[in-house]
C-alpha cells in the first residue's frame, strides 16, 4: 500500500509485473478452499461457476 500511495509509479509497474495480483488474507481463504475443492485441478471459470459464485454474493 505504500508504494501504491507513494508517487513512484515506475516501482508501482515493476511490483505489478514481479508479483501480479495481490490478494487479502481472506482471499488466500478462498483460494485454498477453491483448491480443495477442485482436489487441485486448476479448474476453469465457466459459466455455470461464475453464475454460482455470483449467486453467492446476490449478482
């Protein structure tokens, strides 16, 4: 967040392109769950999922 706050955009792009997307803690929860889940198959996103995991949330 800091980074992401400061003015230095260069260190911001060069942080992106190292480690891409940071999630939260709760976002690691769900990853792993996701993960069990799908016994570590890396599955796809179609649109049966989405529509369920939406569904979750109300969208």
């Amino acid at each position: 967040m800091a980074v992401a706050q400061s003015s230095y955009k260069t260190t911001q792009t060069v942080i992106d392109e190292i480690f891409g997307t940071l999630v939260s803690r709760n976002e690691v929860a769900w990853l792993e769950e996701l993960r069990d889940a799908s016994d570590h198959k890396d599955p796809t996103l179609t649109v049966r999922s989405r529509t369920t995991l939406r569904g979750i949330f109300g969208k």
